[in-house]
C-alpha cells in the first residue's frame, strides 16, 4: 500500500545554490578586472575631427 504523504517535492538548494555561485563568480571577475585596470596607465580617446561639409563648392 502507497503512502499518501509521498509526493515529488524537487528542493530549491540546488538552484538556489547555482544562482550564488553565479553571482560570487560575476562579483569576483569584476573586483579582478577592476584592480587589474587601476594598474594601468591612463589611455585618452579622442573623437575624429570632422570636416564642415555643407558649405557649396
């Protein structure tokens, strides 16, 4: 005879669990890359000149 207590009950550590791990890796990539980047020099972008082109020749 079956027990009726018995039923599929799926946990959420595992998920929940994933998702943590997820997070720590993000967080741990991005504390990794920002002190990376503090040791770098300086670099400046500079935008292309443009030319004044709507005067008629």
């Amino acid at each position: 005879m079956l027990r009726r207590d018995r039923h599929n009950t799926q946990s959420t550590a595992f998920p929940i669990g994933l998702l943590l791990l997820a997070i720590g890796a993000i967080l741990a990539y991005l504390a990794v890359g920002g002190a990376w980047s503090d040791n770098r020099t300086e670099t400046a972008v500079y935008a292309p000149q443009t030319i004044d082109n709507s005067k008629p020749r």
